[in-house]
C-alpha cells in the first residue's frame, strides 16, 4: 500500500478539485437538448440567424406543433428548418409532407471523420465560411453538393428516387453552421451563405419554418387549451378548486375579524348599511379589514398567486402538473403567445419591498392589460 504524505495529498485534492470545476465548466458550456432553437440565444442557438432571415424580407416561422400538422398548411414548396445535435428520425408524416413538394433543410451530425483540419475556413463570393468539423460526406452519384472543399461535401441536396416526388432533402453535416456564435463573429458569412442557399430554395408566398418541436416547444390548439381550462364535469370542477388556498383565507379572515372585535382601530364611524349582494359583501369587508390591518403586502402576494393560476391555466402548463409550472416558464410560454417583452411579465411576478395603496391599483391595470394581450393572442 502506498502511502502519501500531507503534502502529496494536498496537490491530489487540488487536482481533483481542478477536474471538477473543469468538468462542470465543461457541461455547462456544452450545447443541451435546446441548442439549435431559435429561442436560444446561447452560443449554440439560432436566435440571431433567424432574425437575419427577417431582415431579409425572408417569410419565416417557428413550428411548435406535432408533425400530423403539417398536411394543414396551404400551398407546397414550404421549407422546415432542422438544426439539432441529436440523431433525428423521419417521421411518416414529415415524410408525407416533403412528397408533397416541400423541402427539408437539416443541419445535424452525420457523414464521417477524414483528414480535414478540425476549423476550416472556406472562401466564399459573400466572404469565408467557419466550419468547426472533420466530418463530410463522400461524393454520391445523383446527388448536388452545395457547399464542399476538397475532402468531401458539408452541404448538399439529397434527391429523390422517384421521378414522381418533388421532394428535396438538403442536409449538412455540421449543425452549428448558422449558430449564434458565428452571427457575432466579423468576417464571417455563414448566415449569409445558407440564407441564399433557402432563397434559391424556397417558392414565393412559402414559408420557412424553424422546427422548434424537436426542440420540446409546445403550441396548444385553441381546443386544446379550452378543453384544459374548462371543466367538463362537477368533478373536474371541484379537483381543479384550490381548497388549501380557500380555507387559508378563511383562517385568515377569522383571525383578522377576531383582532378587530377585540380592540379598536380608529374613531368611531357609522355602519354601512347591507348590500343585497353577499360576495360583494364578503370581498369588502376583507379588504376592509386587510387595509387597516397594512397587509398590502399579503393582498399583492395572493394577487401574484391568482395571476399565476390564470396564466398556467390559459396557457395550458397547469394540466396535472404538482408542483405548479415556475416562473420562468411561464414567462417563456407567456412571450411565445403574445410575443410582447418577458420583462412586462417579471415585473408582475417580482415582489416589491414596500407595497402601498397606488401600487396595488398600479399593478391590476397591468395585470389587467397583460390577461387582455393573452386572450387577443390565443
């Protein structure tokens, strides 16, 4: 058995110490099951490429719906756009839809390793082109390269066996080719290249679509999300109920009238005469009593619960889901509906240190404002 001395065992924690933060280092700028999206404004996302697309004049979307979907969209020589890390498969349906006439432009891994330097620089008419890869693809009969050096192909057009099928599969071998690292990168025409690669793709009036499905992003139905929301039956209606919450206010309440029998809170006045109205009755004298008591703290937190519920519920994140969707989905979700700022939404969220009177009807005009955005969106 070997045996180390105060000294080595030191350097061996420190070492192991080194490793650790270096592996961690190494996970976290490693690309997740998100890179490639164009929500992604890491490293490894597309947020910047799909912007430049924008600024084109080119039509582009994000596809957040099952790939059953795509039989519904009107018209052919329509463009999904596919960017991901991942293996990826072909769908029977996807597959249908390119027979149509439509075009898959798909960046992922594949091809193999060859005696290509790791960077690559390529010099192009709109400026060089960084390909971070040795992988290529060797020269098949039948098939176009659209972008290639002399080991092999990075870019190119897959045809199609049957004379019949319009199809075209356009497929490359490095996923990272538009990321958002090369967007800020001067010098360099990725974005600039694969944008006139989809111009002379794509048909007028179609549409380029950024696959954000495979990227696990959502988009409910309008059915969905009322089927979600709305009880179907009295049983569903009480599940959904938030009991804990009633009954909290309920105790609440007691302890508050309870204080307020037991002592007095200022001069005397007189007593309102009874409202007809028994909800209107109860929700006054809470306030009442929440506004003598200075709980305007209290009464903006149970206003950020409710807000939450509302938006969970409209959504669709809040289907048999414990514990609740967080706040940053919610703020995620909120923004891909509306497309308004996640900023409107975080300010709601936040709880301020001092909360008064003016800044409790402050925040029910923009709580109001933001519910009234979502349900213009959905």
């Amino acid at each position: 058995m070997i045996a180390i001395n105060r000294r080595q065992g030191f350097f061996l924690s420190f070492a192991l110490l080194i490793l650790l933060v270096v592996g961690l280092l190494i996970l976290l700028a490693a690309p997740n099951n998100r890179a490639g999206s164009s929500f992604d404004s890491s490293s490894w996302g597309t947020q910047q490429f799909y912007a430049y697309l924008e600024q084109q004049g080119l039509q582009v979307e994000r596809w957040q719906r099952n790939y059953d979907n795509l039989k519904n969209l009107k018209g052919k020589g329509h463009i999904l756009l596919q960017i991901s890390g991942r293996p990826l498969g072909w769908p029977p349906p996807l597959v249908e839809w390119l027979a149509q006439g439509n075009t898959l432009v798909r960046l992922y891994w594949h091809g193999e390793p060859t005696a290509a330097p790791f960077e690559t620089r390529l010099s192009m008419p709109q400026g060089n082109v960084l390909i971070e890869t040795r992988r290529r693809i060797p020269v098949h009969q039948g098939d176009r390269p659209l972008l290639a050096d002399n080991y092999g192909w990075i870019v190119y057009l897959k045809r199609s066996n049957s004379p019949h099928n319009d199809e075209q599969r356009i497929l490359g071998v490095y996923p990272w080719l538009v990321a958002n690292a090369y967007g800020s990168q001067t010098g360099l025409a990725n974005f600039a290249i694969v944008a006139q690669l989809l111009q002379e793709v794509v048909k007028p009036e179609a549409t380029i679509y950024f696959d954000e499905w495979l990227h696990g992003y959502r988009q409910r139905t309008p059915e969905e999300v009322v089927s979600g929301t709305v009880p179907q039956t009295l049983f569903d209606y009480f599940s959904r109920t938030p009991w804990l919450a009633v009954g909290l206010q309920l105790v609440l309440l007691f302890f508050f009238l309870l204080w307020q029998q037991s002592q007095r809170f200022g001069s005397l006045f007189l007593e309102k005469e009874p409202v007809s109205s028994n909800s209107a009755a109860y929700i006054e004298a809470l306030a009442g009593v929440l506004q003598r008591a200075q709980q305007q703290q209290f009464v903006l937190k149970q206003l950020q619960d409710w807000l939450r519920d509302d938006l969970a519920s409209q959504l669709g994140l809040a289907i048999n889901r414990h514990p609740p969707p967080k706040d940053a989905e919610l703020i995620q979700a909120w923004q891909t509906v509306t497309g308004r700022s996640p900023e409107e939404l975080q300010d709601l969220l936040d709880v301020p240190p001092n909360v008064d009177d003016s800044r409790l009807l402050q925040w029910l005009e923009q709580a109001a404002s933001l519910l009234q955005a979502l349900k213009m969106a959905t």
